[in-house]
C-alpha cells in the first residue's frame, strides 16, 4: 500500500524557518515526482511545488520561489520542503502527493505563522 | 498560466447523478491530464479520477471523468448519490512547466 507521512509542521513567527518531511513507501520513491501542496484554512488547494523523481528538476509556484526548496533523498525515501522567511500567508496544512499528478496524498502538517 | 473554473456549489438529491464543470480559461483541456479530487470536512484530499478519466482501485465505477474540447472543459459526473458523496471537489491539471494548477473546488451537498 502506498503511504506518505508528513511531519515538521508547528508555530513559527513571520519570518522565521521550518523544515517539512515526507516519507513515503509502497512504492518506487525514486521512480516518481513529488509535489507539495498547501490549504489555508478555509480555502482551496495550492500547488506549492514539485520535484522529478532523481531530483533533478524542481518546480516553485511563484508565491513561494526564492523562500521555499524542495529537495528529497532517494536513500531515506524522504521528501523535503524547506521554509525561509515565513509569512502570515504561508499559514495552512501541507499535503505531500506522489506525481505531478498527486494520485495519493499525505494526511498533511499543519504549519501556522503567527507572532 | 491558465486557470480552472469551477462551480462554487451544486446540490442534488440521493439517488440522482451530478456533474461538476472544471473550464479551462486558456490553452487546450486535452493537453494535460485532469485530475478530480474529494476532500472531506477535517480530512486530506483522496483521488476519484487521475488522467482524466481513470478510477483509482477503490473508487466505485458511480465517479466518472470526461473532457471536452469543444466547452475546454473537463467533468466529474456522480450517479446514484449517496450521503457519503457530501464534501468537497477539486480538479487539478498542470501546465507544459510542470506548475500545478487547482480549481477553486466545488461544495457538493446531497440533500
């Protein structure tokens, strides 16, 4: 069965950093691309970005390029979302999907930036 | 960028089938696959439809994608509503960059 387990997720103040994770099994890690995706409360979806599966190429919405990176480690099956600069907006759960696509997703981390 | 256009709610009665509308506001519907997805109150979003028109092991055969290029349009028709089918829709596609691109989402209410 494919799984992905996020975690990080906690209180930070604006402009402060948090490192997300995403494990993943059941499945070719490395074989697939990997996508973050975020929800403000009360709002819609967001694609965030997205990473091919050898990590070579990576793909930023334009709200978050130049503050966020994505990388992962194909060794530890394990996605990443590195977070410099947070802000108020940046508030809301993050969902980890496998694909471009995002045909399974994570049960997310919550991430609140507040003073 | 292109954007996907989706109804802000729809509502119909068990036993009856609903279609959700996802446009797309430039470029071709049929370039890049369509994915539908169902998000429950307090819960992460699950796939019913992934390239356009394929169910996931799981997803019972009432969920059904298409799309149309004549509307540049992709749906997601439900037959025989169920009270389980109440929650949230969104449709996804993404863009010769590989950017994701969400629709809005769609409340379904089944009453």
């Amino acid at each position: 069965e494919v799984q992905l387990l996020e975690s990080g997720g906690g209180l930070v103040q604006p402009g402060g950093s948090l490192r997300l994770s995403c494990v993943a099994s059941g499945f070719t890690f490395s074989s697939d691309a990997m996508t973050w995706v975020r929800q403000a409360p009360g709002k819609g979806l967001e694609w965030v970005s997205s990473i091919s599966g050898r990590g070579g190429s990576t793909y930023y919405a334009d709200s978050v390029r130049g503050r966020f990176t994505i990388s992962r480690d194909n060794s530890k099956n394990t996605l990443y979302l590195q977070m410099n600069s947070l802000r108020a907006e940046d508030t809301g759960v993050y969902y980890c999907a496998k694909r471009i696509l995002c045909d399974v997703w994570g049960q997310g981390t919550t991430v609140t930036v507040s003073s | 960028n292109f954007m996907l256009t989706q109804p802000h709610s729809v509502s119909e009665s068990p036993g009856k089938t609903v279609t959700i509308s996802c446009t797309r506001s430039s470029g071709n519907i049929a370039s890049n696959y369509v994915q539908w997805y169902q998000q429950r109150p307090g819960s992460a979003p699950t796939t019913v439809i992934y390239e356009d028109n394929q169910r996931p092991s799981g997803v019972p055969d009432r969920f059904s994608g298409s799309i149309d290029s004549s509307s540049n349009s992709a749906s997601l028709t439900i037959s025989a509503l169920r009270t389980e089918d109440e929650a949230d829709y969104f449709c996804q596609s993404y863009d010769v960059n590989d950017h994701g691109v969400f629709g809005g989402g769609t409340k379904l209410t089944v009453l």
